[in-house]
C-alpha cells in the first residue's frame, strides 16, 4: 500500500521526478562507465606491462631488485620453475637471465640489456615474443632446435637496436658479455633472427632476447637465472605469491615479489589515477546527492497540508516517514534501474567497439609502457552491484533529513501551511 | 670414403643391392671413375687447405711464439695529427695470448699502457698512477686516439681460425721488392659461431717461394655489401730478425675520408724470452 | 521603472518565495563550483610541479646548443662564439638567468665498481640561479663556487719539443736494449736465462718526463670536488668526503683520468639525475678534457615557463646568422607537454560533468517555482504581458540563481583554493614515491590557482544554468492564461 501510494505520487509529477531519477541515473551510469574504462586501462596497462618481460610474480634472488648485478642469482632456476608451474593459478612460467653488454657488428656498436629465455616458454609469457610486436623475422629458437649444427644462436632485438647497429634479419651481431666475479669478458656471435617494436623506446632501443643456454653458456652459469616470472592473472597475484613463498620457505636467498613491486612506476602511476577518478566522482556524488535533497525536500514540503491532515486523522508519524522514505526508495529503484541501463548499453558499446584515444593522445608512452590507443571497458559483477549499492545509499541518505522532518510535523501547523 | 678395394677382386667391391659389378672392363672403367672422382673432390680441399695455410701465415706474420717490439704509430684525424713511440711485448702461450704496449712518447701519452690477458684489457694512467679494467661499454671506444678501437686489441684477428677462406683471383704479379709473385685475393667468411664483428673480410697476399705476404685486407660488415668499412694495408717489406716482414701497416676508414693510422715498426725481434713478470699490473706501472 | 528593472525585482522576490529551495540549489550550484575550482588548483598544481621538477632541476625553460649537439652529444660539438651567444640569451627582456654546461661521458670508479655516467660541468654562481639542484642535496653540501685550482696548459716551446723529442727517442733506445738482451725460446725454457735486470729509469729523465707532461696536461692542485645523486651514490658505496675515479676521453682523443672527491649527494626524486650523472665545476671539466673555455649548452629560465616559446624565437633571430639551436622546455619534451594536456583534460571533463547534473537540479527547481505560480503567471498573461517577458522573467530568475551560486561558490573555492596551495594534499597516503613518465613529484602535492581554473568553471555554469532555464521558461510562457487561472 505504501509503495503504491509511493509510486503514485512518483507519476504525479512526471517531469520533476523524471529529471531528479535522470541525474541519479547519469551519475551511476557514468559511473559505470568510468569505473569500467579506468579498470580496463589499468588492467590493460598492467598487464602490457607484465607481458613485457615481466611477470605477475617474480622470484629473485635476494637483494637483485635493488642491485641489478649477476651477483644475486637465482641458482638452480630449472627446479623452481617447476615447483612453480604446479601452483594452481600459473598459467605460465618464465626462467630468464638478465645482464647488460654490448652489441656489435661492423663499426657500429651499441649498449644492450640482454635477457637470456627460453624460447618455448617466452613465447606464451611475453608479448615481446608475440607475433603482434614482432615486426620482422621470427621468434628465437632454442639451441637444440637449431636445423644446423654450429650455426650462431638467434638473436631478437628492437627496431631501434637494429638501426643504431644497420643490421637487418639474418646478420651477424657479437655480443660482448661480462662474467660476474672477476671472470674474464667474453663474446659470442649471434644471427639476427627477429625484430620487435614495443612502442616504448627504453626496451626497442637497448633491450634484445637470444637463448638462455646460450647466455648461461658465455657467463658460465649453468642452471642460473636472475628472475623466474609467474604468469597468471591479475586476480590472483596475491594467492599466487603467498604459494610460492611457501614453497620457497626453505630458500632464505630467494624473494617473491609481486608486480606491484616489480613495476613499481607503474603501479604508482595507476594508483594515483585511480584516486583522481574517485575524488571526481566523488564531487559528483555530492551534487547528486544535494540535488535528491532539494527534490525530496520539495517534494515533502509542498505536501505539508496533506501530511498534517493524515497526522489528525491518525496516521502516525512513523507511516508517514515510511512513506517519504518509499518514495525515496521508488527514486532509487527507477532511476538505479535506468542508470544500469544507460551504464550497461555504454559500457557493452565500448567493451565491444573500443575507442581509439590515438587521434587526441597519439603514441603515448606512460609510466614505460607503451598506450597504442584503443580502450574497452570491464566490469564485474560485484563492482556494478557495488557501485549500485553505493548510489541507492546515496539517494536514501538524502532523502532521509526530508523524512525525517515530516516526522516532526504538527498536525495543526501542516494543515495550515500555505 | 675410400674404400679398400682392388679392381680385380669382385668380392671387395662395394655392394650394389644384390647385384655385383661382374665385368672387368666396367669394373676398371669403375675403378678409373671412382679414382678421379677423389681426386677431383680431393682438389678444392686441397686447394682450400692451401687457402688456409696462406692466409695463416700471412696474418701471423708478424707474430711469433712471442715478439718483442718498437713501434711508432702516426694518427691522423681531422682534429689531431699525432705520433707516439711504443713498445710491444707479446707471448702467445697455449692457453691465452698476452701483450703489453707501453708507450714511451710524446709528452701527453707518455707512461701509458694496455695490458692484455686473454679477453682481458686493462689501461694504466701514469698520471693518477690508476689501473682501469675495460669493461663493455668501452668497447667501442677508439685506443689512444687512433683508428684501432679496444675492441681491435681484445680480439685479435686469427684470420685462419675464425673464418673460411675461397679463392676470388690469382694473378702474377710484381712485389714490393721487384720479384715476380703470385698474388691472391681470397674471401674470408666468417664462421658460424665466431664472435667476429665483420661479414665478410677480403684479404690480398703475395706469394713469391716460401714466403706469404700480406698486401691489403678489406674488411666488409655485411657479406653482401659492395664498399669495405675499412681497409687495412701493408707496405714496407724487409728483412727484420731474420724475417721478411711488411714493416709498415696502415688502416684507414670509410666513413672518416682522409683519416688513417699508420704503425711502423723500428725494431722487431721474434720467439723471445719475455718474463712472465712483464704482463703484470706491476709492469704497466 | 523599467521593463527589466521590474523584471529583475520580480525574479528576485520569486526567488525569496521558498527561500529553502532556492537556498538548497544554489548551495549545489556553489558547491559544484567551489569543487571544480578546487579540482583545477588540484590539477594545476600537480602541472606545475612536473613542469618545476622539469625545468628546475635540470632543464630550465630554454636551451641553447650547436646545431645536432642534442642528437649525438659529441664532445667537439661545441656553441661557437660562446661569450656573444651568452651575451644575447641575457639580454632578452623575458630571461631571468642564464648558465652555462659541458657533458661528457665518462667511467666512474670507486673501490670495485665501476660505472658509466654523464659528467656535467656547471658554474655554481650562475647555475644556481636557473636550477634548484644545490637545493636538493641531502648529504654533506653543494659545488663551492670556486673551481679547483687547477693550472692552465700551454703548448711546449721548440726546445720543450725538442726535449721531448729526446727523452722519447732515450726510451726507445732503452727499449731496443731490452730486447736486445732477450734470449730465445728454446726447448724447455723452465729456467729463464738471467734476464736482465730492468734498472731504475734515471731520475732526472723521469723527472724531466714529468714536468713537460705538466705543462700540457697540468694537474689541479687536489682533487676536484664532485656531487652526485643518491642513486648513484648507493650504487657505488660512496659518502661525502670519500674519493672517485673519472676516466674519460678528452676531445683531442687523449685519455683522461682523475681523481675526485666527492662533496655532496643530492636527490631529485627524478632517476635519470641520480642515477647516472656526476656535476663538478665548469672549469675543471672543461679543463679535464681540454675544452679550454669552450661550452655544449646554455640553459636558461624565465619569468615563467609560458614565456619560454617566444623567448625563444626571439633569440634565435638575434643571433642569426649564427645557426644555433634555441628551443623551450616544450619543444625540449614534448612528451611532457602532452602528459600536462592530459591532466587538465580530467578536470574539463569533471567540470561538464558535475555542471550538468547541478544543472539538472536548477531544470527541476525552477519549473517547480514555474509550476506553483500558474494562477499567477496565467493574471499576468491575461493582463496582457507578452510571452516573451514571462520567459526572460524565468530565465532572470534562474541567471539570478545561477549568479549568487557562482558568487558563493567562487568564494567557496578560493577558500579551498588557497588552503590547497597553502597545506597541499599529502598523497602519500595513497602512494610511497611518485612520478609520471620519469618525472619526480613531491609527495605533498601544492595546489595553484590560475584565472582559468577560477573563471571557466563560474563561466560554464551559468551557461549551463541559462540552458536549463529554458524549458521551464518556456513552459512558462506558453501557459495558457484561462488555464492558468483556474489552477488552484
């Protein structure tokens, strides 16, 4: 009966209520739309920045964050990829061993960070191997899938290497390493196999793959890595961590670290851009909420005779809030309902088509990874309930001072307002 | 691949299925085939190993079991016309070639030296009386102000080790000294796995009895390309400690026109006793 | 009295009518306001401060080079006629300092490790009016002002030449009887045939070899002094007070080395400049690696970071026909400037976002204060007042709204505005270090008032307002006077 005297009182001013439900509706919509975009960006961005040679969670040996240098090592890097590769959770796993050196070939040379992997297991752990960054040539292959015996193992450099070197697929490059310790340096040849282009200069400029038998060869490290990189998905960073530390606990030389940490610009960077997408809905929400206030509050007081009539003839104050309070719940539903149609159909329009943001932002590199432009939008169930939930309360908490009021009407007063 | 086997003995031939080569005259028309048919695959080996022992002696011409040395090197840039006077010690052992070049003038260079141990280059300043291990990023970087980067010093050519020779040409000739040679120009590719910077590389010698003589190397950056990136030459040859030597070399670059190093060498002695002791950090001091 | 006078005075009493209403709109109104100007000093701020961390820790706002020197950083590529280029960079009225800077690579040691960094060499007086750097350091102090004392080098005179001449070809002589007096390898040569005895170099040859080597590369009297960034610091284990290595190229190809000692550590919050770059004085850079009185870079800095495109120009032209490159910060990292873009982008965004859903809170307001006096709109039409003036009397009323928001909410925001830049919002709580594209921001953020980001928002909201006046207005007007009149 209430709801029916609620729903009614609703259509009687069709216009007004249509307007405040519309502003309640944009703002879960666009809300919806925002919070969509941001996670799919942030998702995107972070995951673009794992595939790029990193991972979800990465085991190291102690102190190399910090260090960078072969004397933190992960020895016996083959078994912990394994013990990793049985977490539920993994989808990949990924040995590497990192060092700088130097790359030449004819006059030219050039600094190089090398990055020995394993082909057959990079190729599903990095985007970098993937046919979408490779712009030439093929991925490496490993040193037992070589066709030849003594040929030079593959090489697999960025477009900027490969012109600062004037070397094309299928040249010969040497690369010049340093053992740690006070080993001697060393050299190697290597062909030229494949060319990527990332987008970010830090990587096609100074960052090339070749085969982790082979660097381990030339450094003299056998079974050695600097990281072991688990790849899963962002979700279960946090249970993929904890497993692996586990399965670690014997190894006070080995740390787990997660990608927040690894990548640690980057995380920063997508916080904070986070926070300045809450703070702005966030003013929003207060002048959607002042606006539920005013309507309510109008819609309340431009009834005061009627409400003082029913209070003597002996409705008691408590129906009476209740009933503001369910044409306050009316509002939300109707316009949370339009506002999660408004929202969906958007967020389904961009989640299907995109948005190709190259046209205002161009080649964005932002926080070292590389923005090529065309966004979507993701959302949970639990984060449209979520925001769902937090704009009803909103209205609700509007309309409650209104409410609230009418409790405190006296019948005679009311019946003679003007 | 030669088989043992005498024309008239049907049971050595090799076995063709089920069958036997029965008759004699096919069975020395066989014979007669087979045999030029090594000698024929035998020749380019042959040639090639000739190849290679050419190309080995020239480019180890100058170098010995060991070698003592005083040279002077005159660099040419556009910004700089210099000469230094130095001294070089070399000793290759089985396990690791080793060389100490100290240099005793002008002024501003005298004192240095370069030590190398293996693929181990170290420089020594007199002036902050400091040893400075190279590491990989001074690679590039060019020795003492000459065309010759430290990567030049730190891998040494073997010409005969790390590439396989082809002959281009062979004409006769005459040689510096006014004697009738053969000279050779012959293309070195480089080895699959050798850690060589250079594509392809064209070396001319001259052969004249028992003696190879380097004339010219080309070095090319890629197997394909027309024009070297730099070109290294050989003149003067006389007679020093009992060798025929080219005394004079001179590089020259293609991209810097007008540029060029030359090294002559004033004194040369070859198979030396130097002491261990002179390929130490004390010696460069 | 005038038609809008009366208009004016009717639309203001129309407001007072339900003084609660219209107190509660404007306050959204104002409060809309009052946020978007906040949101803007916000994000301003945080531009200045990337534009600050830019520009004043390194770049300043103006740059000068030789042709190419930006590409390819060569040691020879110097600015020619440095004293005139520098002459003509401070005489434009828009520059308010300028200094001057060498590069150049180089490895640096200390203990075992080794490292390559970029050296910068910079005249402390001058440079600490462009750049805030000295301001930065955490350990020990910045470069003194003085540089090292540090001997000029002269050419050798021909009979220093000649001398030179003579002591080089003593040593190859010596040199010569050295490996005369080697034996031959022979079969086991386990037993070294007495090797001769090296004798001491005699003393006054070395002597004589050391003092010409002075005169042309002369010694500084003690070790330069060097400050460096914490980064590299900690990568090399040094403190304030510990010693260097610097080993270099000189540009006429000699090497280069000495030793230095480090006075300060500095931190800029920005990794390149702590990671990999060593300062020391102009002078004794350009001295170590015989540069003489020759300079890569000049940098300058405005009145402020707007002014630098023009400032530019202009003094570009006044040095033709010298070919120089002159270029501002913008020009210098377009990268940046399109991260600047981006962010103000966020806060035009929210400000059409929050303006209209106010403004959907004016609609309802004002056609509810249109729709509660039919009877008397329909008295007034009926005595014969024109549509359009019962229109522009809705739409007053609105502006009128629309206007005392604004006011209020501009009042409003300045408040906010000024505590903002005066107390800053501390983001750590939300973030340990922060930095975009490389850039270090400070943790507490300040923020910065500027016109634009006062007057647009007060500017777009009563544009939005006078729209969302409209179709009440316009239900206004059109209302039909008889039924108008027998609404109750």
């Amino acid at each position: 009966m209430t709801l029916k005297i609620a729903w009614r009182s609703f259509v009687r001013h069709r216009v007004r209520s249509a307007i405040t439900s519309l502003a309640v509706a944009l703002g879960l919509a666009m809300m919806l739309v925002f919070v969509g975009f941001a996670d799919d960006t942030h998702a995107r961005m972070a995951e673009l920045g794992i595939r790029m040679g990193s991972g979800h969670v990465l085991v190291e040996g102690k102190g190399y964050l910090d260090n960078q240098t072969l004397d933190y090592l992960v020895h016996d890097a083959d078994r912990i990829a394994a013990s990793a590769a049985r977490i539920a959770q993994v989808k990949h796993v990924a040995v590497r061993l990192k060092t700088s050196g130097l790359l030449s070939a004819g006059e030219h040379s050039a600094p190089v960070l090398i990055s020995g992997v394993e082909p057959g297991r990079e190729v599903l752990a990095s985007d970098i191997a993937g046919p979408k960054m490779r712009v030439a040539g093929a991925y490496l292959r490993s040193l037992d899938q070589m066709p030849y015996a003594k040929t030079p193992p593959d090489i697999y450099l960025g477009k900027g290497l490969a012109e600062q070197l004037a070397v094309t697929l299928g040249d010969r490059v040497v690369l010049n390493l340093s053992p740690p310790g006070d080993a001697e340096p060393t050299a190697g040849a290597f062909r030229v196999r494949g060319i990527f282009r990332t987008g970010v200069d830090d990587l096609d400029g100074a960052y090339a793959e070749i085969p982790i038998a082979a660097a381990r060869t030339l450094l003299g490290l056998p079974g050695a890595a600097t990281e072991v990189a688990l790849l899963s998905d962002l979700a279960h960073t946090e249970e993929v961590a904890a497993a692996m530390k586990a399965e670690l606990a014997a190894n006070p030389d080995l740390v787990v670290i997660p990608w927040q940490v690894a990548l640690r610009g980057l995380h920063e960077a997508l916080v904070l851009d986070s926070a300045g997408m809450y703070l702005m809905m966030a003013i929003v929400y207060l002048v959607v909420a002042i606006g539920i206030f005013n309507t309510v509050l109008m819609s309340v007081s431009e009834r005061t005779r009627e409400f003082g009539v029913l209070l003597a003839l002996g409705t008691s104050s408590r129906r009476l809030f209740a009933q503001v309070f369910a044409e306050a719940l009316v509002l939300a539903l109707i316009s949370l309902t339009a506002g999660l149609i408004i929202g969906l159909s958007i967020h389904g329009w961009i989640a299907t088509h995109g948005i190709d943001l190259t046209q205002w932002l161009g080649d964005v590199q932002f926080a070292g990874v590389a923005w090529s432009g065309r966004v979507y939008s993701h959302l949970t169930p639990q984060v449209v309930v979520g925001w769902t939930a937090v704009v009803g309360a909103v209205v609700l908490l509007s309309s409650l001072y209104p409410a609230l009021r009418v409790m405190r009407l006296e019948p005679v007063e009311a019946m003679h307002h003007v | 691949m030669i088989h043992e086997f005498s024309p008239c003995d049907p049971e050595s031939f090799p076995r063709l299925g089920r069958y036997r080569v029965r008759f004699s005259w096919l069975r020395c028309a066989a014979s007669l085939m087979a045999f030029c048919a090594i000698l024929v695959s035998l020749s380019p080996a042959a040639r090639a190993d000739s190849l290679q022992a050419l190309v080995q002696r020239a480019d180890r011409i100058l170098r010995g079991k060991s070698s003592a040395a005083v040279v002077h090197m005159d660099v040419k840039t556009h910004g700089y016309q210099r000469s230094y006077k130095m001294v070089i010690w070399e000793r290759d052992d089985s396990t690791r070639e080793r060389t100490l070049v100290k240099i005793l003038g002008p002024t501003s260079w005298r004192g240095y030296s370069t030590l190398k141990i293996g693929n181990q280059l170290k420089f020594y300043d007199p002036k902050t009386n400091h040893v400075q291990a190279v590491g990989n990023s001074m690679l590039g970087d060019s020795w003492m102000g000459s065309h010759f980067s430290n990567d030049d010093l730190v891998k040494e050519t073997r010409l005969a080790v790390d590439y396989t020779p082809s002959l281009i040409s062979k004409r006769v000739a005459k040689n510096e000294l006014g004697q009738s040679a053969t000279f050779y120009r012959i293309r070195l590719t480089p080895k699959p796995t050798a850690p060589v910077v250079w594509g392809r590389i064209e070396f001319e010698v001259w052969q004249h009895d028992d003696l190879v003589v380097p004339v010219r190397c080309d070095y090319f950056t890629k197997v394909g390309d027309k024009n070297p990136v730099r070109i290294m030459r050989f003149y003067g040859v006389k007679e020093m400690d009992g060798r025929w030597v080219p005394s004079e070399m001179q590089i020259t670059v293609a991209s810097k026109p007008g540029e060029y190093t030359r090294l002559t060498y004033d004194k040369l002695r070859f198979d030396v006793d130097i002491p261990a002791s002179k390929f130490t950090e004390q010696a460069m001091r | 009295m005038g038609p809008n006078m009366l208009l004016s005075k009717l639309a203001f009493r129309n407001l007072g009518r339900n003084t609660r209403r219209s107190l509660v709109t404007g306050t959204a109104l104002a409060l809309s306001v009052a946020l978007c100007i906040a949101y803007d000093a916000l994000a301003d701020g945080m531009n200045v401060q990337l534009i600050h961390s830019l520009t004043r820790y390194d770049l300043g706002h103006l740059q000068v080079h030789a042709p190419g020197y930006t590409e390819r950083h060569k040691l020879a590529n110097t600015i020619l006629d440095a004293n005139r280029v520098m002459k003509a960079v401070r005489a434009d009225p828009e520059i308010r300092a300028a200094s001057a800077r060498v590069y150049a690579a180089a490895l640096v040691g200390a203990g075992s490790h080794s490292t390559g960094v970029e050296l910068i060499g910079i005249d402390p007086r001058t440079e600490s009016r462009v750049t805030e750097l000295a301001q930065r350091t955490v350990l020990g102090h910045f470069l003194g002002p003085d540089p090292t004392p540090w001997p000029a080098a002269r050419p050798l005179t021909a009979a220093e030449r000649a001398e030179d001449a003579r002591l080089t070809n003593s040593e190859a002589r010596a040199a010569e009887e050295e490996i005369d007096q080697l034996g031959r390898l022979g079969p086991g040569t386990g037993e070294h045939p007495p090797s001769r005895e090296e004798g001491p170099v005699p003393q006054p040859e070395m002597r004589e070899a050391q003092r010409l080597s002075k005169i042309l590369s002369p010694r500084p009297t003690r070790p330069p002094e060097v400050a460096l960034g914490s980064s590299l610091a900690r990568v090399l284990g040094v403190n304030p007070g510990d010693k260097l290595y610097l080993s270099t190229q000189a540009v006429d190809g000699v090497a280069e080395g000495i030793e230095a000692r480090v006075v300060g550590v500095y931190d800029t919050g920005t990794s390149t400049y702590d990671r990999s770059r060593i300062y020391l004085h102009l002078r004794d850079l350009q001295r170590l690696v015989h540069l003489g009185a020759r300079i890569h870079e000049i940098a300058a800095i405005c009145d402020s970071p707007d002014a630098a495109p023009a400032a530019a120009g202009r003094i570009a032209a006044s040095l033709l026909p010298l070919k120089l490159d002159v270029r501002a910060w913008s020009q210098l990292r377009p990268d940046m400037v399109r991260m600047l873009d981006l962010n103000r982008a966020g806060g035009g965004m929210l400000a059409a976002i929050v303006f209209f859903v106010a403004s959907l809170g004016v609609v309802n307001t004002m056609l509810m204060a249109v729709l509660e006096r039919t009877r008397e709109l329909g008295m007034l039409k009926a005595l014969g007042m024109p549509a359009t003036r019962i229109f522009a009397m809705v739409v007053t009323e609105t502006a009128l709204l629309a206007l005392a928001g604004a006011v209020a909410g501009t009042a409003m925001g300045i408040g906010l505005d000024l505590w903002l830049v005066h107390q800053g919002l501390d983001l750590r709580a939300i973030t340990q270090g922060v930095s975009m594209n490389g850039v270090g921001l400070a943790p507490v953020v300040h923020g910065a008032i500027t016109p634009l980001g006062v007057v647009l928002p007060v500017v777009i909201v009563t544009g939005v307002c006078l729209a969302a006046a409209v179709y009440p207005a316009w239900r206004a007007a059109r209302m039909q006077p008889a039924v108008g009149m027998r609404e109750t």
